[in-house]
C-alpha cells in the first residue's frame, strides 16, 4: 500500500515538474509582469486625447496576430464587459488569455490580421525571449533596447510575430516612419 502512495506521488511530481519545464517560457508567465499593459489600463480617460489611445496592441488568436488599436479595445470593453470585469484584467484576458470571440477581434482590428510565423513562435516556446533576441536583434541598450538585425530578411509576417513576443514580455515596439527600423525598449 505504501509503494502504491509512493508511486502515485511520484508520477503527480513528475507531472507537476514536467508541466512547470514546459510552462517556462509560457506567454503568461510574463503577464502580470508586464509593466506597460499595467500602465496602460491605468489610464482610462478616453474623453480627451489619451497618450495610448492611438497604441496598437497585437493579439494572438489561434494562428493569427491581430492588430487591435486601444481606444477600440477600451470602446468594446465598455460597452460589453465594464460590469463584469476590471479593464487590466480585460486588458490581460484580451492579450494572453484569448478572450473576445471572432466578431469582436476583427471589429477592434479592422480585420487587419497577420499569419504567425510558427517558425518563431516555436522557436520561443522553446528557447524564450532571450534567445529571440539574440538570434533576431541588435542589442543597443543592454536588456533595454534592440533593434532588428537589418542583414536579416524580414517579411510582415516575422516582423509581427517579433512584435507579439516582445510586447508580451514588456517591450515597447516602434517603427521608424523614415527608414522603416523596428525598435524594441524595455518599459522600465
């Protein structure tokens, strides 16, 4: 009887550790520590001119990036979801735990949606961002700011897949207007 208890503890261990091994690169492990999305569902005044309102967000649905502008999300957040739920876990529910369904994803994007590139998602899921940014980036600031290797070849596809991940872990994504450069800085 006590080999059998030992062995069924065993095997729940096992599955605990080989879960833990798995989830370490997981999107939200990094959630709740995402400086950024926990700045901007601190500002909700959308009735003047926001300093984030015109920020795009980049959603993951299914095999899909979605490129969601905030005033939308915060206008669908309101109208549907104000009385059930708090806007940071809206916020955080719409970027890592795919929460609107279909209808309400094109109609925060426009239907402005690009295919992920699998390629780099499961190059994260195994390696995570550090690797990610090795591989894809120059380093500007250390662990502050990179930028996209520009001897690299990126098409939108990459590019955006790039932005998710960096997002997801913290990072604000901006493209140069002029030449085209796709900048990530840490938010503090």
């Amino acid at each position: 009887m006590k080999k059998k208890i030992f062995g069924i503890l065993l095997i729940a261990s096992l599955l605990f550790l080989t879960w833990l091994i798995n989830d370490k690169w997981s999107i939200n492990n990094s959630a709740k520590n995402n400086l950024f999305l926990n700045e901007i569902c601190k500002n909700t005044d959308f009735s003047t001119v926001n300093r984030y309102e015109s920020l795009i967000i980049i959603v993951m649905k299914k095999d899909y990036l979605y490129l969601c502008k905030l005033r939308q999300i915060y206008s669908v957040y309101e109208r549907d979801y104000a009385r059930k739920i708090s806007y940071c876990d809206f916020l955080y529910q719409v970027q890592y735990d795919d929460l609107l369904p279909n209808f309400l994803i094109n109609e925060i994007s426009f239907n402005q949606r690009v295919k992920i590139d699998l390629n780099i998602k499961q190059e994260y899921n195994e390696n995570g961002l550090d690797f990610i940014k090795r591989k894809y980036c120059v380093e500007i600031k250390k662990d502050k700011e990179y930028i996209l290797n520009q001897k690299m070849q990126f098409n939108e596809s990459r590019i955006f897949t790039l932005m998710y991940y960096f997002f997801c872990n913290g990072f604000y994504n901006s493209i140069g207007s002029q030449d085209g450069e796709v900048l990530f800085f840490k938010i503090k």
